[in-house]
C-alpha cells in the first residue's frame, strides 16, 4: 500500500499538470456536472426542432437562430428583421447597463465609507448589507411594491400628505420601477467587491498622496479609484451579468409592460411550451454576455490590473 | 354580502407564486399512524376498493395553489359546519388509510412544463378546460373507468358534456368560473359601458386604473374578441389581428398585465378596473364592499378546471377513489366553501352557505351566461397568431 502512495506521490510531483488536475477534481467535477452539462443540453436543443404541443423533433436544423434575427411580418407575412426580439436584447442590455453604472455610483461612495471610515462597526455594516438575502427575493419585491404603489403605496402617501407633490406619482408599473427594483437587487454584488478591494488600500499610498499635497479629489482620481479598479470590474460584471437576466422584477414591478429576454424566453419555454427556440435566445444571450465580459476583461488585462484582485 | 368569509387566504390564491416557479409546496401527512381507522365507504364499489388494496397505499396529487380545503369549514368561520370532511386531505387519508403527497402549482404552463416530460410521479393532475385535448393529445392522461366513479351522477348536467362539460370520458370537473371583470362601484358609477367590454378596452378616463390578466394570449385576446363582437374560440387571421390591434391601442391605458397582486389592489383603489376570475373578485369585495363584478354582454369565457388520471400513473385505482370521494356531495361543498369557487357538484349545493349559493357572482344564471362558451386552444396558425400578438403586445 505504501509504495503506491509513494509511488502516486512521486508521480504527481513530476508531473505539476496532474497534481493541479487532482487537487482541483472536485471542484472541475461540480462544474462540469452542474455549469458545463446543462449549458450543452440548452446548446442541443436549440438546433433541434419543436413539434405541436410543444414535443420535440431530432432534426437538426438552424431555424430557431434564423428566427430570432428574421420574422415573418404578422400582417404582410414578408420575412423583415425581427425588430421585436432586436428590440427585447437591446433594451435588457441597456437596463443592466443603466443599472450597473447607478449601483456603482451609490455603491461605491458606501463602500469607501465603510471601509475607510467604518471603525469597528465594519463588519456590522457589510453584515447589514447581506441581511436582506435572509428574506425571499419575491418577498421583498412584493415589499417594494407595497412601497411604491400609486396612490396607497408608503411613499406616495408620505409625499402628499407632506404637501410636496399635488398628484401621486407613479413609480412602478414603468421603467422607473424596474430601475428601482434592480438597483435595489444589485446594489450588494457592487459593494461588497468594492468594499474587499478598498479595505485592502494601503492606507500609507493614500497618506502620502495628501502629505504630497493632493487635493482629495485628486487623489481620488489620480490614487484611490486606480488602485480600486479590478475591484470596480468584479463589481460591474457580478451586476451587469446578473441584470442582463432578470426576469421577476419586470414581470412583477414593470407589470410586464418593460419586459426583458429573460420574459420572452420564460414565455418561450412555458407559454409557448417551444423548448428549441428559447433555448436559442437562451444561447444567443449567454454569447452576448460572454462576448462584452471577453472584451472587458481583455482591456481590464491589458492595462494590467486585475493581478491581485482576481 | 354579509360577513361570512369568502375568502379566507391572504395573498392570491393562484398566481402569488407563480413567478418564482417554486411551486413545491409539499404538503405530506403520514397516512400509516391513521392505520387504526376505517370508515364504513358505501358509495365506493367494491371492486374499486379490491383494487386499492393492491396498490401501495399512496396519491400524489398536483393542483392550483389554495384549491382545496386547508382548513376547517366552521360554522363560525363560514355559517355552515362541514368540519367532518375539512380538512380535506387529512379526512381522506383518515378514512381510507391512504397517504397523501399534494403539491401545488400556480399556472397551467408550470403544470405542464413538469408533467410533459414523464417521470412526475404524480397520479391525479388538476387541469383547465383548455389544455385537456392537448394531454389527451400527448397521451399524458388516461381513459377513466366510470364504472368506479358512482359519485358522477351529482354533477350537473350541464358539466357531464356539452356545452360547458369537458370531455367526461378523460377528466371529473373539480370547480368552475368566469373571467370577466372587476370595478369599483363608487369610481364608475352611471357608466353606461359597465357590463360590457368597452369599459376596458375604451375607459381613457380610466387610464392607469385597469389591468388585464397576464395570460394575454388567453384571455386578452379573449376579451378583445368579444369586445369586437367575434367568438372567443375565433381561429381565422382577420379578426385575431383586429384583436391584436385593439389590445395594442389598449396598452397605453393599462397600469399592468397581472394577475398576482390585482385582488390587493382593488381593494386599495389602487386598481379600478381589472380583468379578473369570479372568486377572486369576491376575494376583493371582502376587503372592499365597492368591488363588483361585471360579466360582459358581449361575451367570455367559462372555464372547468378537472382532474384527471395520468396515463403514466400506477395506482389508478387510488386515484379513481379521490376523484369519487372530491364527488360526494360534502366533500365537495367544503373544498367550494373554502376556495369561492363555484362546484359543479348539484348535490353539494344543499351545503354551501347561503352567502355563496345565492351569489350571481359565484352561481352566476343561465342568462348571465347566455354568450359565454368553454375556450378550446387552438393548434397550429392561429395559435401561432395568439402567440405572437401577446409577443408583440408585451414586447
């Protein structure tokens, strides 16, 4: 027995591929299993065709990609773009956007106060920005919109009866509540990277930049927001990711009237019960994604600094 | 109204969790510490009950969330004691020493979407008119053996087969009701247009007060045929897209497509006008005596939600029994008592409370119903049409 410990020990040593390879096989077995295998089954179905009542036809066939780009017009029956599915892409990318750059607007101001000004409460804040996800996430959509409901929601209330508004206004059922409840959502995938590479700021960089004479925006600009940006990029893809996905928070706070693809492709798979064609918009968007997270990171890359913070 | 509970569930009844997907509300009692218990079950055949005792003792059943009765129906809580079959799982299990899995979904898609596979394992699965020709079509469920079901005899005659009965040799009728609309009175009062359905899809001083049900594929291209005088089951390519275009006008007054929080918000007034089932409208009218509940001259539809047998079930004897226990006439009047949903059940009618059996709401006459129909999902183009309207309605 011994000798083949030895020997298995030996080998592992000479060869540093396999040892890595063993040494991370759980991890590589888990994400194979759980990651890697379902993503092959929504890539082999999209290029399969579906049948009625939704069964599914073995023909191999690019349709369901060609009709995410290309419909057939429902009153001329010409083939045009599909400006619909375009338009449903484009708008998810542009909430995720708009929602990423306001979470780091608030995000990181409130990060850099609990790390840099927190004291010995640090870890109570960063405990209180976790809290919520103690509660369901459909629960405390709900609770926002009890919040903002026109007339009888909380703050509506509270600004008319205050007298700073004469006529209620609306905040959910549009864009603004869709705005709301992502920023809501994403805000504590922004702070807490933020927060991790702040707190690890050398303190001692920041003094001497104010010894040196540096204005504090100056040194925020010229010290503080470099030294932080891999933790500004870990920030920006853990909420731009996520977003681009969203599905409740248009469906419940939009009132389905600012729907995002995750919608269609729920409506894809459940409504139209047509497994192959939102697994091609299902395939569509992981590319998506995939390609502005390759182009963010390579830039991130090149300007060298995401080492120690990835 | 008086004040008997109607209603007595928080949050909606149907849709609250539809859109988390998490519809695993496991409900398992072990039947075995009931063991000593077994009642006398004369209206059961005695060859279904040879048959149970072959199979192992177990039901899984899959239904709409708070659609059974989970409480007790007591006379103070409703103005009739039906304690002796409510709860209704529990009086099942203690009677027949079977033991129970009952787990609930929010929307037929969901249902499906977990069914269609195969493999579910459940035996009994509630589904809405509509979608029985498709499992039968799938062959996800299974003749029924009338033989065995000698309780069937208690429905009304208008459930058993046309026009509102859905097709009895596959599924047993569990409850039934309309979509039409709910408005409040004090907001609307002397419209003309109440009662039909131009006060939804031309109400602009309404703006921002109306919803319509999330379904749009369903029902609001329903609604909009009706309002255009077409027949909800209208499957040719002119009206759908004149329907199309009336819910494409109508959007821009609509606060929400939704069906999970309407009932809240018509109670708050934060919602006037909105799209909605029977029993949820009377849900609302507890909260607020403004609520009422319009039935549309020119039309809807009457849905039947039924249970059925699925084909891959291996105890369909055991599930023959549920189907004739939920038929007997107490049992029955419980689970309506409970949920403010309608029975199709004549005999169970003597023990609903007097609130809900006089309700036009709930009990609704033949006249009130005079244009409605059972809505059959189309196949092919015109449900491909349905599709792509409420694709480019909510796009």
């Amino acid at each position: 027995m011994r000798s083949v410990r030895h020997r298995l020990g030996r080998f592992l040593w000479q060869h540093p591929g396999a040892k890595a390879g063993t040494a991370l096989s759980p991890i590589v077995f888990w994400i194979a299993l759980f990651i890697v295998g379902p993503l092959f089954v929504v890539l082999f179905y999209s290029f399969l065709t579906s049948g009625p009542f939704g069964s599914i036809q073995y023909n191999p066939t690019l349709e369901n990609y060609q009709k995410t780009f290309v419909a057939n017009d429902l009153r001329t029956n010409e083939p045009t773009p599909n400006w619909l599915y375009l338009n449903i892409f484009g708008r998810s990318l542009a909430l995720a956007f708009v929602t990423t750059l306001i979470c780091m607007l608030l995000g990181y101001p409130v990060a850099y106060w609990i790390a840099l000004r927190g004291g010995r409460y640090k870890n109570l804040w960063i405990a209180l920005f976790i809290m919520p996800f103690w509660t369901s996430y459909v629960v405390r959509i709900f609770a926002w919109m009890f919040l903002l409901r026109d007339p009888s929601g909380f703050i509506n209330q509270l600004l008319l009866q205050s007298g700073l508004i004469q006529e209620p206004v609306q905040l959910l059922y549009n864009v603004t509540g869709v705005l709301i409840g992502m920023v809501y959502t994403y805000l504590p995938f922004a702070v807490i990277p933020l927060y991790a590479s702040l707190e690890r700021l050398d303190r001692s960089v920041l003094e001497a930049a104010s010894d040196l004479g540096a204005r504090p925006w100056q040194r925020l600009r010229y010290v503080t927001l470099p030294l932080t940006r891999g933790g500004i990029m870990s920030a920006c893809v853990l909420t731009f990711v996520p977003a681009v996905g969203e599905y409740l928070i248009p469906d419940l706070m939009g009132g389905s009237k600012v729907n995002m693809i995750g919608n269609f492709i729920a409506d894809k798979f459940l409504r139209d019960q047509n497994w192959t064609l939102g697994s091609a918009m299902s395939v569509i968007l992981i590319l998506i994604v995939m390609a502005i997270l390759i182009i963010y990171l390579w830039r991130g890359h090149r300007h060298g600094i995401l080492e120690g913070d990835f | 109204m008086n004040q008997e509970k109607v209603q007595p569930n928080g949050l909606s009844r149907r849709e609250f969790l539809k859109k988390t997907g998490a519809a695993g509300l496991g409900f398992y009692v072990a039947g075995a510490l009931l063991r000593s218990q077994s009642a006398f079950a004369s209206d059961m055949p005695t060859d279904l009950l040879d048959a149970v005792a072959k199979e192992d003792g177990k039901l899984n059943i899959f239904n709409w969330s708070y659609y059974i009765a989970e409480d007790p129906v007591t006379d103070k809580d409703y103005g009739v004691d039906l304690t002796d079959v409510t709860p209704t799982i529990e009086k099942f299990q203690q009677e027949f020493n079977i033991s129970v899995t009952y787990d609930t979904f929010e929307s037929q898609e969901e249902m499906l979407a977990k069914v269609r596979p195969g493999g579910s394992g459940y035996d009994v699965v509630v589904f809405t008119n509509y979608y029985v020709p498709q499992a039968k079509g799938l062959k996800l469920i299974q003749p029924l053996d009338r033989s065995w079901l000698t309780n069937a005899e208690n429905l009304l005659s208008r459930f058993q087969g046309p026009p509102f009965g859905p097709d009895p040799e596959f599924v047993v009728p569990y409850l039934w009701g309309v979509t039409g609309y709910a408005y409040n009175q004090g907001a609307v009062h002397g419209d003309s247009r109440v009662g039909h359905w131009s006060l939804l899809f031309r109400g602009n001083e309404y703006k921002n007060k109306m919803t319509m049900l999330d379904s749009v594929f369903i029902d609001g291209v329903n609604a909009a045929l009706a309002h255009l005088g077409f027949s909800i089951n209208e499957r040719s390519r002119v009206p759908l897209l004149a329907a199309g275009d009336v819910l494409m006008e109508q959007k821009p007054l609509l606060q929400a497509y939704t069906s999970g929080t309407v009932r809240d918000q018509l109670a708050t007034g934060d919602v006037l006008i909105a799209q909605l089932w029977t029993g949820d409208a009377l849900a609302a009218q507890q909260q607020n005596a403004a609520i009422q509940f319009a039935f549309p001259n020119e039309g809807s539809d009457v849905w039947v939600d039924s249970m059925s047998v699925l084909a891959e079930s291996k105890r369909p004897a055991t599930a023959h029994l549920w189907m004739n226990y939920i038929l007997r006439p107490r049992v029955a009047a419980g689970i309506a008592t409970w949920v403010a949903y309608a029975t199709p059940n004549n005999a169970a009618l003597d023990f609903i409370p007097e609130a809900q059996r006089t309700s036009t709401v709930i009990y609704p006459s033949d006249d009130d119903l005079k244009n409605y129909a059972l809505f059959v999902l189309p196949e092919g183009d015109a449900l491909a049409l349905r599709q792509q309207i409420a694709d480019e309605l909510l796009g």
